[in-house]
C-alpha cells in the first residue's frame, strides 16, 4: 500500500507541477500581450495577418476574468469529498457485484453479421438469428442476467448531488480538440449547465486544456482512473479495464449530476439543450434516446435471457447512443443494469445486442434494452435519422453528419397518433436539434480539409445537402461550428497532445474560412423550409442576429 501511495503522489505531483508550469507561462504572457482571438469576421484576409485580432465578446459572463492570473482555478478535484467517498463505496459495490455474476461460458458465436438492413417498419420481418451457439449460452447467461437484477437493489445508493442539472461527455487523445469545439459550440446556444467530461487514465490529461481552458467554459476534466484507484479496485500496477464504448455508461454513472445531457465529443445542439429536460417527453419517462438508420438486430436469445417478449422488428429502429437524456433519480437501477451489459459487453451483451450489424458492437443498444428489460419507463424518438451530407472532389454526395430531430415535436405527433415514420406526408418535420457531426469531425488536425476539397483545388462544405435535411436546420449552423473550430485551432494548436507533430492548422482553416465560409461565391444549401416545425429558442437562430462566441479562449505559447 504504502508503494502503492507514494508512486500515486508522486504521478499527482508531476502533473500538478506541469500545470504550475503552464499557468505561469499563460500569466507571464498575458501581461506581456493582451489576450484576444484572430478576427472570425470577413476583415481577415491573409492567413498570417496578426493585424486582425479582434476578441469576440461573449454572449454569457463565464466567472473570472480570462486573462489575469488570479481568474485562473486551481487544479480542480474531481467532486467535493463527500460524494468522492459515497462514490467509492458504490464503485466497490457494483464492481463485486459485476465480477459475482460473470457468465458461466463462452462468448455468442455468429454464423454471418447481421449487416446493414435499414429500418424499414412497413412489413413486418424475421427477426435475424445468426448465433450458433445459442442452446449452450442460455441457461448460463440467464443465470448470469436473473441474479444481476436481484441484486441491483443491494448495491449502494448511486450518489450524486440531488437535483442538479448538467452535460456529460468523454474525450481523449484525437476528441480532446473536437470536444473542445463542440462545446463552444454549446455555450454559443446560451446554454450555461455545468460539464464534465471523463477521461480514461492519466494519459489522456492535458493540464492545460482541463486546469486553465477548460473552466473558463464552466467545464472540468475527471478521470475514470482515478476514481477506480479512489475506490481501491485499481492497484497501482493495474491497467484500467474500461476501454472504448464502455466509458460512456460509467461516465454517466459516476457523474455528479442528478439529471444529464450526454453528448459526444463531436455531438452539438442547434438550440439550448436544457429546455428539453423541463418539457416531454423527458419530465415523464427521465429517458430519451434517438433512432439510428439501420433495424433492431438484437437477438432473440438477448430477449429470452432478459425475460422479456420478443418485440416485433416494427417497433422501433436501433439506437445511435451520440445523445441520450437521462434522470438518475428515475433511472438508476437501469443505469447499473446498462453498466451490466457494458461491463460484460466485448464478451457478450454486444454480440447479443446487435449480432455483428453496421454501427452495433458497442453501447448504443444498452440504455433502451436496459430500461425495457426493467419494466422503466423511456422515449424513443421515432422521427426517423438523417444525414447530412458533403460534396467529395468527383462530386458524389458523401455521408457527413447523423441529424437528429426536436423530441418535444415529435413527441406531440405521436402522441396524436401520427407517425412520420410511417409516412411523411402526415405532417410537417420536427426541426433539427442536434447534429452529430461523424464523419468528417471538426478537428483541424484530421482529414477534413482534405475530405471537401475538389479536384481543382477549391473547397465546399461539410453539410452541403440534401436540400430537404439542411432546410430543416432552420439557420445556418455550418458557419459558427467553423468559426470555433478556427477559434480552437489558431489559439491552441500548440497546446493539444494530439496536435503535437502538427504544422500550419491555424493558417489552412483560416485559409478555408476566407475562400468557402465568407466567400459571397460559395453555394449555400437552404436552411428553412415551411414544411418544417422550427422551434427558435436559441440566440444563435435569432432573426437577423447571430450570438458571438463565448469567452475567448487562454492562449498558449
């Protein structure tokens, strides 16, 4: 214990004494030169003009004053003391519950993946059944299932702070720079909830993204290896079994928050996401998911193992996990059983949950089984996903961006018993709330330059289409998501471990920005349609206004 301990201190020390290093620096700099961002607005020129620095003032007051020393917090713990402890006490008693009831077999065994088939609820299908080895998981898996839920109720009161409010994510490594982005992204809607995004062990802390830039946007870093060596399931020479997909689940779990918006890194809203946790369909179920583009393709093993009936392939689409709302004081039995499945989800639960079909083999299925399998209560979006999409260099339209639609509108439709899914000519489209922008992500330091870039050297869009999904975004979201992406590029290229071996970022967005974002010359794809509910409660779609970017950013040097 005692080696245990001092080698822990030790690695705490270093990378206290790193961010020392870092906020003196970012003092020493601000005395020397003010504080402000390359301008975003269509004076900059020339990729190198440092004439053009004019700070953008920032729609919300976050606290402290950005630019002096004293502003800057300390290194902040992860949670106030009381509940770090209520924390480990839970940890230790869910882990020796997860390890009571590992599976008594192998792992589900496939005869083919299940494969991309869409989500097509007009004529009822088979559901697909491609595990071959069903007849010697049963008995064990049910076993294993049966006496996780029995004994749910003896693990530990799940702690958090009793009626708070905030967004949770995980970032690291290549998302650290994206999340970043998408969180000003955030601030710019006039949001103001508190963030916390998790990180899996020491290696992916960045001192100066979590101590210094990070608490100007009412955000911390906490990290999962941590709080598993808090609670003593870690010894010092352990490595962290959480890896992948299965840190969403404990980073939910283990966040402070009562009620939460989970967001990827590279998820942003439209609008203000707090006002979809005080209106439905979430103030009656506490749990909201949204559809992905491909059928249900859990197996009918899962459903026997869980008890439950086999549900028609009708009922709904499969899950795309980038957003998921959530009130622990409802949910947390379905919480702990999600944990479950994700504990034992590479082995298992994964397999039987999606049987090898496009995008599953992950978290994604977990939350809605999970509350399903508990008899809890839940809301799947039934508005159906789309995709917005980018002009490559021989003029294809490429998949870009999954578009998610407001759950209050598509709330109201079904519970009048009108189901676009069924046909879209039932009513108007709920407007777009959110956009999990996958593929390109925003970050710099990828390949997104590359990727809308034509063959004669001119650039075009991320979201340049179709027409009948950008018309429902209701303003143009594309231009704000790349002024912060120009924003966290040219203020902290040196900062990100991810960037380290990178060169000239800040110079080729701003290059981008000035030939295809300002440019009066590049198409532009309609952003409102009157065939489409738009709901406008957010600054940023203000009429004829456009919110500014939230606090400048701590510059590194």
């Amino acid at each position: 214990m005692e080696q245990f301990m001092s080698s822990r201190v030790a690695r705490r020390t270093g990378v206290f004494a790193l961010a020392v290093v870092l906020l003196v620096n970012a003092y020493l700099f601000s005395q020397r030169w003010p504080i402000h961002l390359r301008s975003t607005n269509s004076s900059v020129s020339s990729p190198g003009d440092s004439t053009s620095t004019t700070a953008l003032a920032p729609t919300h007051p976050i606290s402290g004053n950005v630019g002096s020393a004293t502003a800057v917090p300390e290194v902040l713990s992860p949670v106030l003391p009381s509940l770090a402890k209520q924390q480990s006490t839970y940890l230790r008693s869910l882990f020796e519950r997860l390890d009571s009831v590992k599976p008594d077999c192998s792992g589900p065994r496939l005869r083919k993946d299940a494969g991309g088939t869409g989500y097509e609820p007009v004529e009822p299908r088979p559901r697909p059944d491609y595990i071959s080895n069903a007849d010697d998981l049963r008995e064990p898996l049910t076993k294993s299932h049966e006496d996780f839920v029995a004994g749910i109720k003896e693990i530990s009161d799940l702690p958090y702070h009793s009626g708070t409010r905030g967004i949770v994510s995980s970032a690291g490594g290549d998302y650290m720079p994206t999340f970043i982005s998408s969180l000003r992204m955030i601030r710019r809607t006039g949001c103001t909830l508190p963030v916390e995004v998790f990180l899996i062990d020491w290696d992916e802390y960045e001192p100066y993204i979590c101590d210094v830039v990070l608490p100007t946007l009412n955000a911390k870093c906490i990290v999962l290896q941590e709080m598993l060596e808090d609670a003593h399931i870690l010894k010092d020479e352990d490595s962290v079994k959480i890896e992948g997909y299965q840190i969403k689940p404990f980073a939910m779990i283990l966040s402070s928050f009562d009620t939460f918006i989970w967001m990827d890194s590279d998820c942003i809203p439209l609008y203000d996401p707090e006002v979809l946790l005080d209106a439905e369909p979430f103030t009656s179920t506490g749990l909201v998911t949204w559809p992905d583009f491909w059928q249900n393709s859990a197996s009918s093993l899962y459903f026997n193992i869980s008890g439950q009936p086999e549900p028609s392939m009708l009922e709904r689409a499969s899950t795309e996990s980038g957003i998921v709302l959530m009130s622990k004081q409802k949910h947390a039995q379905t919480l702990a059983l999600c944990v479950y499945y994700n504990y034992w989800g590479p082995d298992y639960y994964w397999t039987l949950l999606g049987q090898g079909a496009y995008g599953s083999g992950g978290d994604k299925e977990t939350f809605v089984q999970a509350a399903s399998a508990l008899g809890a209560d839940f809301y799947a979006v039934s508005e159906p996903i789309a995709d917005a999409k980018y002009l490559s260099s021989t003029g294809d339209y490429m998949f870009g961006a999954m578009v998610q639609a407001d759950p209050r509108e598509d709330y109201k439709l079904t519970r009048q018993g009108i189901w676009r899914v069924l046909d879209r000519g039932l009513a108007k489209a709920p407007s777009v709330f959110f956009v999990h922008a996958s593929n390109p992500k925003f970050n710099a330091g990828s390949d997104i330059l590359d990727l809308l870039q034509f063959a004669d050297g001119e650039w075009g869009r991320v979201w340049a289409g179709p027409d009948h999904v950008t018309s429902r975004f209701g303003y143009d979201i594309e231009k704000p998501y790349w002024e912060e992406l120009m924003n966290v590029t040219c203020s902290l290229e040196h900062a990100f471990i991810a960037w380290q071996h990178k060169r000239g970022l800040c110079e080729s967005v701003q290059k981008y920005w000035n030939s295809t974002i300002i440019n009066p010359d590049t198409p532009l794809p309609p952003f409102v349609n009157e065939t489409v509910v738009h709901n406008i409660t957010s600054p940023v779609a203000s009429a004829g206004k456009e919110a500014s970017s939230p606090t400048p950013i701590p510059p590194v040097r």
